[in-house]
C-alpha cells in the first residue's frame, strides 16, 4: 500500500489498519486514555463532587449534634476538623468551576484536589474512633460506625471520576469500620465491619472501572498511523500486513 493511498484515508480508517497489523494485540494491552477522555473524566469529577461533599457535611453535623450531648468535646474538635477540610475542598472545587486561573491547568487542580480530598477521607473515616472513647455505649459506638462507612461510600461513589479520589473516601472508611470492631472487642461487629468494608472497596473500585472505560469509549485516541512497506512486503502484494508501523499520538 503506497503512501498516496494511505494519506486519502480518514482517521477511523487508519485505526482500523493499525488494529489489523501484526504487533496491534501488543500494543492495546496496556492502551491510556486519550488527552479527551482524562478531560471528560475531570469534568465529571468537579460536577458530580459536590454531591459528595454535601452528603460529607450532612453526615458530620449530624453526628457532632447527637455525639456532642454525650462527649461535647469529642464532637467539638471533631467537628473542626471535618468542617475545615469540607470548606477547603469546597473552595478549590468552586474556583474550578467558576473558571478561575486554574480551570487552564485540570491535571494540576485534580492532584490539589484529590490531596484535600485524602485529609477530609481521614478525618470523617476516623469518627467511630475520635468521637467516641473505648467505654462508650455500644449502640453510638455502631451508629456512627455505619453513618461514617455510608458516608464514604457515597462520596466515595460520587467521586469514581478519577480512582485516586474514590479511594480517598472508600479506603480510610474500611479501615477504619475494621478498626472500629477490633476495639469493641464484638466479633459479629468486627465480621459485619470487614464484610461492609470489602463490599464498599470492591463496588467502588468496580463503578471507577465501569467511568473509565465508558469515558475511554466515548473519547478514543486520534492516531495518525503512517505504514512503511518494506521490500520484503514489496515482493509479495497479496499481503496486506505491514512490517513496520510508526504511529504519531495527536490526543
């Protein structure tokens, strides 16, 4: 096939050739996603987030109000905490979506984000053991266990946009519902914790998988393939397999 011929097909045609070569299986093993896919994926990621972050709230207030009649101080500082982590994630996702300066670098406030992210996955995670001492009453002790694992799962869910977010929520949530039924010393509540907290990992991780490769879908790499045929090929025309393929990644 000449280079003529090669330059009146369209993009998708050329991808198709690409994918029909000898080395193609090689290469689509370990395919990343195109410059447009990790864009949709970030757009979604500041869009669906602040659903997250209000579930976040609503769960921190509630349980500062009904621990704080019990352990007002507990609940004070904790309170703190999770409230100045919310305010900061918040602040960095409105100035994204207001279309501040950092709106032209989305790979840069992904990462800022996502690390204001890990704090807050902590601090609200860190409920059944901050807010209530080892002698506590053992129903509080598994209401706020349960409010803080929901409450993980569905920021953590809310945030399947980029993997590293979700497990900012998914994995201090399971870890620390696992932690919570160690020091109960209840080995039905420390069963139940493990189960929940496998199935919250393992549904998030499962959903991230699901947003990435529909984005990957809907957002395909635009390869320019260029083939040079070889005298070998040269010699035999039935052959339509290239020897060698040089590939120019535009997106």
């Amino acid at each position: 096939m000449s280079s003529l011929s090669l330059q009146e097909k369209n993009v998708r045609e050329l991808q198709q050739l690409a994918r029909e070569a000898p080395d193609a299986r090689h290469r689509d093993r370990r395919r990343p996603l195109s410059r447009a896919a990790r864009l949709h994926l970030i757009d979604m990621l500041s869009r669906q987030s602040a659903t997250g972050l209000a579930l976040v709230a609503g769960v921190s207030i509630y349980l500062a109000v009904t621990v704080g009649r019990g352990y007002p101080a507990r609940a004070a500082a904790w309170a703190a905490m999770s409230l100045c982590a919310l305010w900061v994630c918040r602040h960095l996702r409105n100035q994204f979506r207001s279309g501040n300066a950092i709106t032209s670098r989305p790979f840069r406030w992904r990462a800022s984000y996502t690390s204001c992210l890990s704090v807050l996955g902590v601090i609200l995670a860190s409920g059944p053991i901050l807010l209530a001492p080892a002698g506590a009453p053992q129903p509080m002790v598994l209401q706020i266990t349960v409010l803080t694992l929901l409450a993980a799962s569905g920021a953590a869910m809310l945030h399947t946009a980029h993997m590293a977010s979700a497990a900012a929520f998914a994995a201090p949530g399971a870890i620390f519902t696992v932690l919570a039924g160690v020091r109960s010393g209840d080995a039905a509540l420390f069963a139940a914790g493990l189960a929940a907290a496998l199935v919250c990992t393992t549904s998030v991780y499962a959903v991230s998988h699901f947003v990435r490769a529909k984005a990957a879908r809907q957002h395909p790499r635009t390869t320019f393939v260029r083939r040079e045929i070889s005298s070998r090929s040269a010699n035999n025309p039935g052959s339509r397999a290239p020897h060698s393929i040089s590939a120019k990644t535009a997106l």
